[in-house]
C-alpha cells in the first residue's frame, strides 16, 4: 500500500484500530460492562494489562491525527479544514487519554475534550459536505446532533454513551471519507 494510500485511508485505519481496542480489551476484561463502565476504565492505573486499551488508543489517535492534518493540507474548503483542525485537536486529546489514564487528576477533563471536539468536528464537516452531497452531508449533520443529545440524557451508562458517540464518529468518517474520495477523483 502506497504512503498516500495510508493517509488517504488513515481516518479508516483509525476506526478499524479503535474499534479492535475496544473489542479485544473487553474480551482480555470481562467484568468490564458498557452499562457499568466507561471504556476508559479498560485503561485504568489499577487494570491489569491496561496497557492493552491505552497502546490501542494512543495509537488510533495517530492516524486520527494524520486524517485531520490530511483534511486541513489537502482542501480549500475553510469548513473543512477547520474540521480537520478540529479531528486533529481531538486525536492529541485521545493520545493524552492514553497517556493519562483513568485514574489520574488529568483523564476526565482529557476525555471531555476528545469527546466535544470530536462533536464540533463531525458538525462541521457534516455542513461543508451538504453543499456538494445534500443527503451525505445531512446524514453527518443529524448524526452530531444525536452525539449532542444523547449527551443530555440522564444516563448512568457512561460506556453506552461513548459507544453511541464512536458509532455516529465512525459512519461520520467513514461517509467523509466516500466523499473525499470522489472530489480528488473529479480532480
């Protein structure tokens, strides 16, 4: 695979990690539930193998990084480079997660971060990509809403959250990157 096959996929490439953390930590620590726990607790100080979760994720935010940093170098488009700005932003904000688990003073508002920016840059990009595929863009756009949402919810399922929230940030980038696609291959 070509380096510009890479950073062109890296957004992919960081979901298919992400995800495969998220998995694979689980099975590694059954007694870990999304309706008791929030994902980072797969990570904390006191879990054994917590390396698992953190490594994982510090290494998803890399390639979540390269995606923003691709989006901000490769498109005019102000909206969506300040969407990837923003995707960038929340990738350094996973990485400090990773480094910062939970358990530590510096996790919770980390996470915060990693979770709104991740939000901002969803919407935005969902708006910019609206003007060229209505439904595409639309789709993104009502997703990050429902990521706000479900965030008002009185929900005690700290880890039913997350997962909702990557679910909507994985099609998100996933449609983001269908679109990429066909505006080089116009190019």
């Amino acid at each position: 695979m070509r380096l510009t096959s890479i950073v062109f996929m890296s957004g992919l490439i960081a979901i298919a990690i992400g995800w495969t953390t998220i998995i694979v930590a689980s099975v590694i620590h059954p007694w870990s539930s999304i309706f008791k726990n929030a994902l980072s607790d797969l990570g904390a100080l006191d879990v054994p193998d917590n390396y698992i979760f953190n490594v994982g994720i510090a290494l998803a935010s890399i390639f979540a990084l390269i995606h923003g940093v691709f989006l901000v170098h490769v498109f005019k488009c102000t909206t969506i480079r300040l969407s990837g700005a923003l995707l960038a932003l929340s990738a350094l904000f996973l990485m400090l997660i990773a480094l910062y688990p939970e358990g530590t003073s510096l996790h919770y508002p980390f996470s915060v971060a990693f979770f709104a920016l991740l939000i901002m840059a969803m919407l935005l990009n969902g708006i910019s990509i609206a003007f060229d595929c209505r439904l595409r863009g639309l789709a993104i756009i009502v997703m990050s809403f429902l990521s706000i949402a479900v965030g008002f919810l009185p929900w005690p399922l700290t880890g039913m959250l997350e997962i909702m929230v990557l679910i909507f940030a994985s099609i998100w980038i996933l449609l983001s990157t269908i679109h990429m696609r066909s505006i080089v291959m116009k190019s």
